[in-house]
C-alpha cells in the first residue's frame, strides 16, 4: 500500500517506521522545516535547552519499539534514569524529595509526612496498580472500542474504572496531608488535565512514574526525533518538509486527493495513495467541525528558556514549586481560562545532569508554568508576557532563589507559539483535555468514522498524550492499517 503521513510528530515518525516494516511505502509531508514536532530544542550562546518533553515515563514502551523495528535503542538515545526524581517546595519552606529508589522514597514520605502517609502511599499505588494493570491491557495499547471492557476484568473493575470522582477526591480519601495530596495531584498535568476534575482513572499515572521511573534522554529529548528521522531515511522513507496538508477531495467515503502548500504558497495535489494518517487534528476537513468545536482543551504552557549565571544548589534537575491554592489555581486555567495568579512553577534543570548543556558555571533552566488554551478571555500580548514573566521571577524569589541579575536571556513561548509552531488547537499541548470521562471519550480515534482509508495518530487521538502513548498511538494505527 501506499500510505501519505501529514506530520512528522512523534506518533507519525512512529508509525511510518512501523508501516513501512510491515512493508508499505510511506511518504511524510510535514509543515515544518524540522521532524519530531513538539519532540524540540533550542541552543543559544552554548546552553542547550529541551523546548517540550523534559521526562519520559514507560521507557519500556520505547524500548519494545525500537525492539519491533529490529533495532537497539541504546545504539541512537541514551536513556538514564535519575537517582533524585523531583524536588517539591512549598511557600511555608517544606521542601520534600522524591527518588527512584523505592526504599529512600518510603525513607523521604515518612520523614516529611509521618508513617501513616506512607501507608497511605502504599494503599494509593496498590489502588492505581489495579487500575494500571485494566487500562494497559484493554485500554493503552489496543484500538478503542467499549466492547474491549466486556470480560471479567472489566466487569469486575467497571466502577473504579468508569468513577467520576476525580483525582483530587480519591487521593483526599487515601491521604490526611495537604502537601502530598498537591504531589499526587499533579500527576493531571501530564495530560494536561485539572486534577480537581479529571477522573481517578489518572492515578494511573502516579503509578507509573512510581512504578517504571522517570527517565530523562541524555543530550537532549532532540536525540529520540532525530534518531526516528536517521530511522526513516535509512529505510527509503521520505520526508518533505514545508508541506503543509490544506485540505482533502473525496468520493464518497473514500479520501482520493490530498492537498498540501509549501511556504511560498504553491499547491500540490497528491492522487496516488491508499491511505492518508495524520499526525495532528485540527484539520476541519478530517475531523469535522464538530470536533473543533469542543471547549474543553488540555493545558497550554506559558515557558521560559533562560541561561543563568552561577548555580543554583538548593535546586536539583526536577523541581516544582507549588502554588499557595492548587484548585484555585486550576480553577483559574479552566474555568476563568486565565493565566493562574499564585501559580505553580516547575524547573528544569538538565545541565545538573548534563554539564554540556550550560557554559562552565552556569545553568539552563527551562521555566514552565501551565497557561489555559487560547480564549477570548486572555490575550498574549508582549505587555502581558513581560508581567507574567516579572511575576513567576518574584515568585521564584519568595521561594528563596533570587535570579533576576542573573539571567542572560529569557526566550518566551506562551500558547500561540505552540499553536504557530505545532498546529495545536487552540495552543493546548495534549488536545481535549480528560478532564471528565465525555471529554476522554470524545478523543479522536484511531480510525476515521468519516473516510474508510483516514487514519490518526499521536498525542491528541488515542490511547492519549505524552511522548510513550504516541509511541503506542502509532503501533496501534499500523496494525489497524496493516490488516
Ligand atoms: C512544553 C511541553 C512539555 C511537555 N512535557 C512532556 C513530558 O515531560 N513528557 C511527555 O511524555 N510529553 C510531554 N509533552 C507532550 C509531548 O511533547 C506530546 O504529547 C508529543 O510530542 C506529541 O506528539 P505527536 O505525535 O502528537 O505530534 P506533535 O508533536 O504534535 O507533532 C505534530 C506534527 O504535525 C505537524 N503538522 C501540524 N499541522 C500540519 C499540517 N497541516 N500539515 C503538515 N504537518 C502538520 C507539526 O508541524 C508537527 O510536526 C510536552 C509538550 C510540551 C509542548
């Protein structure tokens, strides 16, 4: 067969290597000059900062790619698992570490939050595990179809698995202290989603960052686009970039034509195909009005990619700095659709893994503070981004850390870069957001239910967000493809 792929995503790098083991002819068109979509960098006067991903979860989930496609991932990436996880600060001064080891995190739970926690911890991760073990097996890495969940363990599992309580109810009812409740809470936001809201299904997440590690990709997440692009043009794939899909023609069912423009404006027509999948939703012509229509997007950021000056101890790789209200907070990104007034603020720092990421005696430190998708109700403006910038630096510096005379530079990307750069709706990074289990279940499949030979993949259709479940995306549309 001869299949087109629109986006050069990782959920589309992912499946034209798939579809093109299994013996098709796949060509890339890619609206970029560049692969690997949100999977980016960028370098200034010898720092090095990631500009999405900054942590992989389910490494094994990369792993078994590179494995199904005849290859070593320790040949293109260098996966590391980092011994300290994350450093949690709070206003009052409480400072919690979280490690890998499982022994040292118990050691660091009861310290900071007294036996009691711990035992909740465990009764949490056991619950999440139940949970885990449901979803992986007829959920993550299958095609999505409710008739996946009619057996046994579906049967028995219905209720923890359909719950609306949300993810903030269920880890009140295992914990008594606020600051691990924040922990546990913030796990939502890796799907973009408001823990206040989102369903309890996502303490799946906990489970697996605790379960499996977080892992981090040594010289930069770059190196997993790059390495899938080696991939594809070792193997015969073509990959054109500056072609932008514009629309489709079709008879009947069936997609016949699909248009794309380059940067100059001229058109192409593409005729000879089987099968178009697309890497990306917001095409009306593909997914249909409708769907754009929906309100309930996932998270945007608001980043700052700053080279500062000297080193910072108190801060490790990980950190976040909570806010002084979490649901006021989120309250404020999805129902206000503001940017948060006391925000929470995470920081990356990998030169304190990775010295080569920073000039000798300084750091890279990539700032990002989630923002609501795009709205009438807020306007990026350079005035607007210069206050909000000023106010997570103050913020920053009530935590103990004074920056301000030590920045170099300060590169910004608020929700309308995404939205230019990657072509996400409305600037939200993971599509609809999973905010209620309507809204998960309005997530585009990966099967068109409009066009027999239109299929999707990655971050936005389904099994979900993030850089592993694009990885499953991808294998899920191939074999649905391939038969
Ligand atoms: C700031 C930030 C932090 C993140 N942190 C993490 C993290 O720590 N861990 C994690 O796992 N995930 C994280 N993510 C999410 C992760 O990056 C995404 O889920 C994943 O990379 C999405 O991949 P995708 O395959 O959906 O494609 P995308 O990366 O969305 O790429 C889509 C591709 O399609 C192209 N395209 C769009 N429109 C067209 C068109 N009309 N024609 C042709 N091409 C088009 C785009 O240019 C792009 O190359 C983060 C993302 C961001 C932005």
């Amino acid at each position: 067969m001869k299949i087109i792929i629109s986006g050069s995503g990782i959920g589309g790098l992912v499946s034209a290597l798939y579809l093109n083991k299994y013996g098709h002819d796949v060509v890339i068109y890619e609206k970029n000059d560049f692969a690997g979509g949100k999977v980016n960098e960028y370098k200034k006067d010898g720092y090095r900062f990631d500009t999405g991903p900054t942590l992989i979860t389910m490494p094994f989930v990369l792993k078994k790619f590179f494995e199904d496609i005849d290859e070593n991932i320790n040949d293109y990436a260098e996966l590391n698992e980092l011994e300290k996880t994350c450093r949690y600060f709070w206003s009052d001064g409480t400072m919690f570490d979280s490690y890998s080891d499982t022994e040292k995190l118990s050691e660091e739970i009861t310290k900071r939050f007294g036996n009691d926690e711990l035992n909740a911890f465990k009764n949490f991760l056991e619950f999440s595990r139940k949970l885990y073990k449901i979803s992986e097996k007829y959920f993550l890495t299958k095609e999505f179809k409710l008739r996946n969940f009619i057996n046994a363990d579906g049967i028995r599992y219905f209720r923890k698995f359909t719950s609306k309580k949300s993810l903030n109810t269920r880890a009140n009812k295992f914990f008594k202290d606020k600051k691990l409740i924040n922990v546990i809470n913030r796990f939502a936001t890796y799907n973009g989603s408001s823990p206040f809201l989102t369903p309890q299904l996502f303490s799946i997440i906990a489970y697996v960052e605790y379960m499996f590690k977080p892992y981090y990709v040594k010289s930069g997440i770059k190196k997993l686009a790059d390495s899938l692009v080696e991939l594809c043009n070792n193997r015969g794939i073509e990959i054109n970039y500056n072609a932008s899909l514009k629309g489709i023609e079709n008879n009947n069912d069936v997609i016949t034509t699909v248009i794309t423009e380059n940067k100059s404006g001229s058109i192409k027509e593409i005729k000879n195909f089987d099968v178009l999948l697309s890497n990306f939703t917001n095409n009306s012509s593909l997914t249909g009005k409708k769907y754009l229509e929906n309100t309930d997007w996932s998270l945007s950021g608001f980043l700052m990619l700053m080279g500062i000056e000297g080193k910072n101890k108190k801060l490790q790789h990980h950190n976040i700095l909570y806010s002084d209200d979490y649901e006021k907070e989120f309250n404020d990104l999805f129902i206000k659709k503001l940017p948060a007034e006391n925000m929470t603020i995470y920081i990356c720092i990998t030169s304190r893994t990775d010295e080569n990421d920073a000039p000798r005696g300084h750091e890279n430190w990539f700032v990002l503070v989630n923002a609501p998708s795009i709205s009438n109700n807020f306007e990026w403006s350079e005035e607007n981004k210069e206050m909000y910038k000023n106010k997570i630096i103050q913020r920053i510096k009530e935590f103990g850390t004074d920056i301000e005379k030590k920045i170099k530079f300060c590169n910004i990307f608020c929700p309308s870069d995404f939205l230019n750069l990657y072509n996400c709706e409305n600037g939200s990074i993971y599509g609809l957001s999973s905010n209620s289990l309507k809204t998960m279940f309005k997530r585009t499949r990966n099967r068109s239910n409009k066009y027999r030979n239109l299929f999707f993949a990655g971050g936005n259709t389904h099994p979900g967000g993030g850089v592993p479940l694009c990885f499953l995306s991808g294998k899920i549309v191939s074999n649905i493809i391939n038969k």
